[in-house]
C-alpha cells in the first residue's frame, strides 16, 4: 500500500506528460489510499477541466467514479492532533499535511509531485520518478 496525493491520481486518469509514470505505479502497486480530502482537491480539478472545456460534465463525473474505485476503500481519516504539528514544522499546508498524515499512521510512503512536501518530508515522500525507478 502506498498513499498518493491528488496529483498522482490526477496524472493517472487525466492524460498528460507523466500518465505512464502513473501507469506504471498503479501496476506496482494496486492498494493505493489517501484522506478523504482527496475527493475535493480532485473535484477542484474536474472543475478546472470543465471551466476550460477540456471535459464534458458527463466524462467528469465517469473520471469522479473511476478515482473513487481506485481510492474510497482506503480512505485513511487523519486527526487534527496530527496534522497541525507537521503544518507548524513544515512549509506544507494543512491539505499536504493530511497526506502526510496518512502516510504516518499507514507507515507507508507518500507518493507525490509537489516539491515542497518532497523538500520537508524527504524520509517518507517519493516522487513518481523515484516511486517507479
């Protein structure tokens, strides 16, 4: 099992420069999990596609159901107990934090593309590159 931020996912289902990296992850490893925030950064995303014309509503929503296959039975709750201390020794926000988080609590790693998590959590954050070496 490994806990994906939302950029891995978006790469994997939204096609793009690093798609077969994520391919090839989602091979090695089929249990992926994240925080139930993942749902609305996701959203966020399918927003931005639509408000640009890069998705229809109804290719939206089927890309909504496919993320949730791959990652509602691993939704891994985090607390606020948890999350805050890794905001206040860390440049991430308190949405990278809940990966982090949830990495911790799993002991797994957290696969992610943003560079300042990568930076502050460099014993547990891997990106796609080093994730599928």
């Amino acid at each position: 099992m490994i806990v994906v931020d939302t950029n891995v996912l978006v790469y994997l289902l939204l096609r793009g420069p690093r798609t077969g990296q994520a391919e090839i992850l989602r091979r090695q490893e089929r249990q992926w999990a994240a925080p139930p925030l993942w749902r609305s950064e996701f959203r966020n995303v399918l927003t931005g596609y639509l408000r640009r014309d890069l998705l229809d509503l109804p290719r939206a929503v089927a890309l909504m159901e496919e993320a949730e296959l791959i990652l509602a039975a691993h939704e891994e709750r985090v607390s606020t107990e948890h999350v805050l201390p890794l905001v206040s020794t860390s440049r991430c926000t308190s949405y990278d934090c809940e990966f982090v988080a949830a990495a911790q609590q799993l002991g797994v790693p957290l696969i992610t593309e943003d560079r300042v998590i990568l930076a502050a959590f460099p014993d547990l954050a891997q990106s796609l590159h080093q994730a599928t070496g």
